[in-house]
C-alpha cells in the first residue's frame, strides 16, 4: 500500500485530498495544527485502519515514522482575511514548513508536491495568467505575507528538484470552491452565502468590476491527482477559466438563494486583484485535464452544504471589525 502525507489535512482542500487518496487505496498520514482547519471535515477518517492523523505544526521539525511515497504540502492559512489576522504563521509555513517537509521528502525518497496559487501573479497585468508569467505582486503589501511565502515556495522546491534531485511537483490553484470551505473565513462565496442564509445584505467590495474564475473542489482534486502522477516538474495551474465579475457573482448568489436583501458596496481591500483567470493550456495538454462542473452545479451542491450548518455555525463570527486587516 502506497503511504501519503498531506498536510493541512483538516482544511477545505486537505480533507478531500483525504478522501480522494482513501479512495484510491492509500494509507493517508493528516497532519495539522488546527489554527484554521476543522477536525469536523475529516472525522469520518478516523475509524479507518489506513487513516492515521497528527496534530502538528509544520514548521517546526516534522518527523513521520516508516516508508513515504507521497507528500502533499497542503497547510496553509488561504483566505485573504486569516492571512492577514495570522500573517508570522502564513510566512512559516510557506517558508520554514516547506523546508522541513522537502527534508522528509529527501531523506524518505518521497514525490512532494506543493500547493501553489494565482496569488503569486499577484494583480496581473497579463490575462489569462499563463505559467510563464512573473506576476506582479507588492511584496510589502497586505498580501505580501502569502503571495511571497508562496513564490518562495516555489523557489525553494525547484532548488530541491535541481540541486537534491527530489521528485517535485507545483500546482498553482485558482479560485476554488465548494462544500467544508469555512462559512465565516471571508472569502467571497462563503461570504455572500452566509448573508444571503442569515438575512443580511450581500457585500460587494469596491464597484465588483473585478473578476475572479471559480472552479469546483471535485474539478481541482482531479487535477491534482493527475499532476502528482506526471513526470512534470514545472508548475502547472489548474483552475476553471470560466470568468465572472464580483458583482454579477453576487447577483448569481441572490438568484440561487432567493434571498430578498440588496447588495451593498464596501472599500475595496488594498492590492485585491482586478481580474483573475487561468490559462489552463498546459493541464488539457500535460494531464489531458480540463474542468467538468459548471459553476450552476458547483454552487448548488455548495449551498446544499451550507444550508444544512447548525445555527450556531452559521451566527459564528470569525472576523468582526474584519474592514481593520484589509486597508
Ligand atoms: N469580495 C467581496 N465581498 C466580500 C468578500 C470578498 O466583494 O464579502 C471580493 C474581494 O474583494 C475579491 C473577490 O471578492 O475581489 C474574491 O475575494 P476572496 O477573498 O474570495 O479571494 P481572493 O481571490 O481575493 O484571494
């Protein structure tokens, strides 16, 4: 039986990589240090014999008994709003926990692969973003805590791959979406579903003139398995291309929920990208990837999910006074 570690395994993403390599007959090793993940997305594991899971902060020193195939470097705060209430933790783990995990992965002679993200594009002025593009982002920003721990994790795994000869691979995710993202972690669908649930008006930020391209979770785990099963070193980006501007989102989501309230307009946050949207070129001719599920479906089963939350999850706030982290 093939050993996978992935980390941020309690997460949004974490949990249904989980899944999905359970499914596939693997022994699944999770680990997370819970500042942001949810032992709730995977406790369905537990029970099982091919499920071990650690409580651990990646950045300090990881140790993991027996033989590794896989690693899967998925902890990560991810929402613009964590990264910023947690930005030490979202440089440590970008930085210092991919060093020590690409030091497992050498000595255990394990495939690692990296969660990578638009965000290293920063506020393109190319469209769609190819991999080829440098992105454009201010390192000393509200966003430069992520955007540039994850560049460097970019560098420094490459530097593994040239220099250590580690197996790599780097996924640059886009906008994803779907059932066990947080309610309350202020990313845009969560956001605007939440409101529309409690009643609340819908808050666009700045005029929603900036667009974003949202892909479903299923969609995302699919091209990950195939990246982490090619022979490609470079990073690819998997995301729908399928572009949407903010408030014509927000309408969708007032559509899909009925919800009776108005959109209202906040600031928009400093160096929020005005527009986002993956050239997929290289997944459909690497992986023979592309994605499946229309954002109709997508946000109906999203929304499915986030109706059934207890009160209680859905009265949570997270982020009060949350306008004080993003000017
Ligand atoms: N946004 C918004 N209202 C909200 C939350 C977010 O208009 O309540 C906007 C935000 O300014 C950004 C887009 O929605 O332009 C996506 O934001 P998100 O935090 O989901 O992720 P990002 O793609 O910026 O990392």
């Amino acid at each position: 039986m093939k050993r996978i570690l992935i980390t941020g395994a309690a997460g949004f993403l974490g949990s249904h990589l989980c899944d999905r390599f359970i499914k596939e007959d693997y022994h699944v090793i999770g680990m997370d240090n819970l500042i942001t993940g949810d032992l709730k997305n995977i406790e369905h594991l537990f029970p099982l014999k091919n499920f071990e899971f650690y409580h651990h902060d990646v950045s300090n020193f990881v140790h993991v008994p027996g033989k590794l195939d896989y690693i899967l470097h998925f902890a990560s705060p991810a929402s613009p709003i964590d990264y910023l209430k947690i930005p030490i933790q979202t440089l440590k783990v970008g930085s210092l926990g991919t060093h020590n995990l690409l030091g497992l992965a050498k000595v255990k002679a394990a495939r690692m692969l990296i969660a990578s993200t638009s965000e290293v594009y920063g506020d393109p002025l190319v469209h769609p973003q190819t991999e080829e593009y440098y992105g454009n982002v201010n390192p000393i920003g509200p966003r430069g805590v992520y955007d540039e721990a994850k560049r460097f994790q970019e560098a420094i795994t490459m530097a593994y791959h040239t220099y250590h000869g580690v197996e790599t691979r780097i996924v640059r995710i886009f906008n994803t979406y779907g059932p066990r993202m947080r309610l309350n972690d202020g990313r845009v669908l969560p956001a605007f579903i939440g409101q529309a649930l409690r009643g609340e008006d819908l808050t666009v930020f700045g005029k929603g003139n900036q667009t974003r391209s949202f892909c479903y979770v299923d969609d995302l785990i699919e091209g990950i398995y195939r990246l982490l099963h090619s022979d490609y070193a470079l990073p690819v980006n998997i995301g729908n291309p399928d572009e949407i501007t903010i408030l014509d989102f927000a309408k969708e989501i007032i559509k899909l929920t009925g919800t009776t309230q108005k959109i209202i307009y906040k600031d928009l946050p400093v160096n929020d990208p005005m527009q986002r949207q993956p050239n997929i070129d290289k997944a459909k001719s690497i992986l023979g990837w592309e994605p499946k599920v229309s954002r109709a479906e997508g946000l109906k089963i999203t929304y499915d999910y986030f109706k059934g939350l207890s009160q209680e999850e859905l009265n949570k706030v997270e982020h009060k006074n949350f306008e004080q982290y993003i000017k």
